[in-house]
C-alpha cells in the first residue's frame, strides 16, 4: 500500500514521534511604545511542521488550490492541493495552499498540544518585526534599484524570469536587478536574517495574518478579508509597511505563514528541537548548491545588430560571452501586414555555437529582434531589442489592428484561440504589484498615423474593460476622444463621437484610469462615409 505524501514527509523527520508537533524556532518581538512584548517565529512553518498536524488530526485542506509551480499556471477551473508533489517534495519550503483557515487550525492544534499561546502575528506585529524597527521600505535600506535584495530575500528576481522563460514560456519585462538562485518558494533560511534575526519576512512566500481587513455586511462577527504581508517569489518588493489583503477562503501557492508565541519575550533566541534543526541545516546546505547553480547565469548578450536586404533577410549578430560552452537563442517579434503571423515574442532559432543567425522574413513588414544566451545553470535574461523595417502609416477610414503599435508601455499582447488573432492588453499592473499598492503607471500605445484634415469621425474600437476604466485616444497633443461608461468584462464594439486634425502625428490610445483593459481594433469612419 502506498503511503500519503504527508506520511511519507513524516519518515524523513522522525519515525519515532510521527505526531508530536514542532515547536517553531522563536526571536523576542519587543517595542513598550506599541505594547508589543512576545515572541516570533524565526521562520515560516515548513511542510515537514503542518505535515505532523494533518497526520495527528486528518485535518482536511479543502482541494481550491491556485497553483503556481513549474507545471501549473494558475487556473481557478483547475485546483490543486497542499499536498501537490511538487510542493512538497522538500519538506523543508514554507508550506503553502493552507489558507487562513488551515494557518488557524495549524496554530490552535499546536496550542493545544503545548499548552502554549500559538497564533497569527497580527499586521502592526509583523510590520514591527520585518522593520526591525525602522522606517526604510526594507531594513536593510530603501533599495530602490533592487540590487541587493537577493542577498536577504527570495523575490522576482532574474532567476525567477530565467524560470518562467523555461517552465512556462513567458517572460517578465521587470524584476529585481539581481540573482538570489531561486525560482519558487525555498528551504527555509536560505538568505539574510534581518536585524532581529527573522528570515524571509519580505520574501519567499507572502505571509497571512489574523487581523481583519474586513468584515462581513450581513454578519459583523464574520472576517471576510485578512492582512497578508511581504512579498513572496512572485512579487517585487514594494516595502515593509505596503500590506495586501487576501479573501477568508482564498488558498494559493504563494501564501504562507509564521507563528507567533504570545508570551513575554525570553533573553536571545529559542531554537528548534535539536533534530529538527540538524536536518533543516542539512536541507539548506543541499539547497543551498541548487541556488549557486542557478545565480550563474549568463549576462544579456551586447552588440546586437540587424541588418535586412531586398528579399527580407534578416542577419541578427552579437558579441559572444567568454563562456565557450554559451549557446544562443534568437526571438523574433513581426507586425504582419496581413494579419497572418502573431507579433508575439517567438523563438526563431536555438542552440546557436556562433554569433550570428540570417532569417527569412515572410514579408516587408517590421520586425524586432533579442537575444539570450544559456549556460548549464538555464537562459539568462534578453538582450536589447533591434528593429529593422517600417511600421504602415495608417489613414481614416483604415482599420488599425491594435498589435501594430510603434512604441509602447506597459502593453502585452494576448493571442486567441482563433487562427491568427489577436488583442492588446493595457496593464494596470506593470511592475507587478501586489494590488493592495499599485502605482499609477498608465499604460499606452502609439500608432503612425496621417490625417489630411480636420474632420469629424466616428471611433470605433473593439475591446474589452474593466469596470470604471476610461480610455484616452490622441493625436500628439490633440485629444481626439475620451471613452468611458463600457459595459464591463464585455467583447463589445462602441462608437462614439470624435474630431481629428490635419497632423500626421501618431495616434496613442491611453488609460486613463488604473484599471486594465483590451483592444483588438480601431477605426476612424469619416461621418461622410456613415451617410454613404
């Protein structure tokens, strides 16, 4: 008979007390002006820990898991569980999909079987602890370049978009300027304590908490949204006093948590019991090899050119790494005049030994191209982008396919499942944010465009939007239309009313407000051409 996962966790800890709970590793929490006087744990509970609470109680963790791994997207049509092989495989990571109610159940079983007062930290306990008492976005300093957040968290981080590259193919455009080895969630440890002797309070994953955010309309007694803090692989870091929220029966892979002892603090640390600690030191050492492996990867590689003659070769060059063993990949973005090819990112060619690739274009339209290289440890991050071609300058009356913008920010494009089709999304969220603090950052796109006078048009434009989003459409500094009042999360084609001038500056559709949404096409109709 095969054994539960949990029950197979349970025999590389101890086969001689399979229930008896772990008591966390705690450093003192201390501030008389707050009346905070207690103790924290030293590190998020671990698989290994909850694993002993579910074989003593047949605790259930309901199965609504949104997985994040190296082979799960998160999909809500499609959950998983706590127990997923791949999150459990090491015993040692935070254990995540518990959700708020599997943290407070983990919390009262063990209070119970200590005779002690385990819990949640609350949000004004936890935002103590991870400042360790200062006032920066993060202990050790603000850090607003990123750079050295790696050597004391495990956050989105170059590793992390090497890894989404190879698991998922997709690619961020930002993360943090450094390598901390990690991909997902990590043994626990792995980085820096802060001053107080806490590790992975701002990363690795985020950490639920028990103070309410808020509460229920028909029943007051009953939280319906917690605090959650930090920051977790998935997200840059924003800061210590930037808390989220998270819904009461939200369970994810990137939520976990730590525990708090309500009891006066103690001199110095309480550590794990002695086996415990001397098998958890024996998992960071082996993880710790895995991590070196991945913080060397390969720089982007400079110098690209492309040069493109009169039948549409293209031949891409770059300067090669000292790395004899680099290997090269080449990916191609292409604005199809005929709406044949997507303008996604897509790879052209692999494996390159030399520092050139010619490539056969299907047609005259404009084409971009990055390149990276890949060591052993996996891809390293893209090159600059070069272009080569023109963009079409469109007209009135010409439908504008939203993928032929000539510049951009905080766009991605979005492939159907029909042949050959395709939308612009604007981002409300370019720098991936946790929500609770998103930066104003409007997203834009601009297009060649030439009007020879100045008329009233109908816009017309096919999208989809948010609740409450406005859309701006200009041509240079000429406000052409302002767009609002859609029906929300509908496909739909609106016209209203809009006035161009003789320019031909370029047109630019906007958000005006933070909120996202998705363009598949615009069209200017002269009013003439409606009556005809």
């Amino acid at each position: 008979m095969t054994l539960p996962i949990h029950a197979l966790l349970l025999n590389t800890i101890s086969a001689s007390a399979q229930v008896a709970p772990i008591e966390p590793a705690l450093v003192p929490v201390v501030n008389k002006d707050q009346q905070i006087d207690l103790q924290m744990g030293k590190y998020e509970i671990t698989v290994a820990e909850f694993s002993r609470f579910v074989e003593a109680t047949d605790y259930q963790v309901p199965k609504k898991c949104m997985l994040f791994t190296s082979t799960r997207w998160p999909d809500p049509d499609s959950p998983g569980n706590w127990d997923n092989a791949e999150l459990t495989q090491n015993p040692y990571r935070p254990v995540v999909c518990v959700g708020i109610p599997g943290a407070m159940a983990y919390a009262q079983w063990l209070s119970e079987q200590t005779g002690k007062p385990y819990r949640l930290p609350t949000l004004q306990e936890w935002q103590l602890a991870a400042s360790a008492q200062t006032t920066s976005r993060s202990p050790f300093g603000e850090d607003w370049q990123q750079t050295q957040i790696c050597k004391y968290e495990n956050t989105e981080d170059l590793a992390n978009l090497a890894g989404m590259q190879i698991d998922h193919q997709h690619r961020y455009s930002t993360s943090a300027n450094c390598n901390d080895g990690a991909v997902y969630h990590t043994v626990i440890g792995m980085y820096r304590p802060n001053p107080l002797g806490l590790h992975d309070m701002m990363g690795n994953v985020k950490e639920l908490l028990q103070s309410c955010q808020r509460w229920d309309d028909k029943n007051p007694k009953q939280c319906t949204h917690y605090d959650v803090a930090g920051e977790g692989w998935h997200w840059q870091t924003r800061g210590v006093f930037n808390a989220d929220t998270i819904a009461a029966d939200f369970y994810g892979s990137i939520e976990g948590f730590r525990l708090v002892l309500e009891q006066p603090a103690k001199e110095g640390e309480t550590p794990y019991n002695s086996v415990f600690a001397r098998e958890l030191a024996d998992a960071q050492r082996q993880q710790r090899l895995v991590h070196q492996q991945l913080g060397q990867l390969p720089p982007a590689p400079a110098g690209v050119r492309a040069v493109r003659n009169q039948n549409n070769q293209v031949t891409i060059s770059w300067q090669g790494l000292a790395n004899q063993s680099a290997r090269y990949s080449v990916y191609r973005s292409y604005v199809d005049p005929n709406g044949q090819l997507s303008r996604k990112q897509t790879l052209v060619a692999k494996d390159l030994t030399t520092e050139q690739f010619t490539d056969q274009l299907p047609g005259a339209g404009q084409a971009s191209y990055t390149v990276a290289a890949t060591t052993s440890p996996g891809q390293g991050p893209f090159s600059i982008s070069v272009e080569t071609g023109h963009h079409v300058i469109f007209k009135p009356g010409q439908r504008i396919e939203a993928e032929h913008y000539v510049t951009q920010e905080q766009v991605y494009l979005i492939d159907h499942k029909e042949k050959n089709q395709q939308s612009l999304a604007f981002n409300d969220n370019p720098y991936h944010y946790p929500t609770g603090d998103k930066p104003l950052l409007p997203a834009w796109s601009s297009y060649q465009f030439k009007s020879p006078k100045q008329q009233d048009v109908e816009l017309q434009m096919r999208l989809r939007a948010d609740e409450g989003t406005q859309i701006e459409i200009w041509q240079g500094h000429h406000l052409v239309a302002r767009i609002a009042d859609m029906v929300p999360d509908t496909l739909d084609i609106i016209k209203v009313p809009a006035k161009l001038i003789a320019s031909d500056a370029p047109i630019e559709v906007r958000a005006g407000t933070q909120t996202w949404f998705m363009v598949d096409w615009l069209q200017f109709n002269p009013l003439a051409s409606l009556k005809q």
